[in-house]
C-alpha cells in the first residue's frame, strides 16, 4: 500500500470514529477519569473557598477586637493596681 493510500484510509477511519462517537466517548471517559481524580484530592469549589475566606475573614476581625478588648482591660487593671 502506498503512502498516499494509507493516508487516505487512516483519514476514512479517523472520520468513522468522529461519525460514531468514539471522540465523544474519549472526552466523556476522560472527564469522568478526572473528576474522579478530582474527587479523591477533596477539592473545594470556588465557592466553597470564598465562603471559607469571607468566614476567616470575619472571624479575624472579631479575634482582633477582642484582643483590643483584652488589652484595654490589662491597661485598666493596671492603672488600678498603681
């Protein structure tokens, strides 16, 4: 079979596959392959991140005021000690 031949079948065939699917069935394999991979690393969403971030956020700011809290109550304690 010549070069010329063989890529025309190679072509042929290459189109049967599109025709039939099978690329359709690669992609869809695949994508199941990786959110299965995905999975097992227990991934977050983008959402689910933000979330956390607007939380630790929030809780920061309460551990910075309380901590200012604490601190005028260290300063008033020690003025009456004086």
């Amino acid at each position: 079979m010549d070069r010329i031949q063989w890529l025309k079948d190679l072509q042929k065939n290459i189109g049967e596959l599109i025709n039939e699917g099978g690329i359709l069935d690669i992609e869809q394999n695949f994508r199941a392959l990786l959110t299965q991979m995905f999975n097992q690393l227990n991934l977050v969403t983008r959402e689910e991140f933000d979330i956390q971030i607007d939380l630790f956020n929030h809780l920061h700011s309460k551990v910075e005021k309380l901590n200012d809290e604490l601190n005028n109550i260290q300063t008033q304690l020690n003025k009456l000690k004086e």
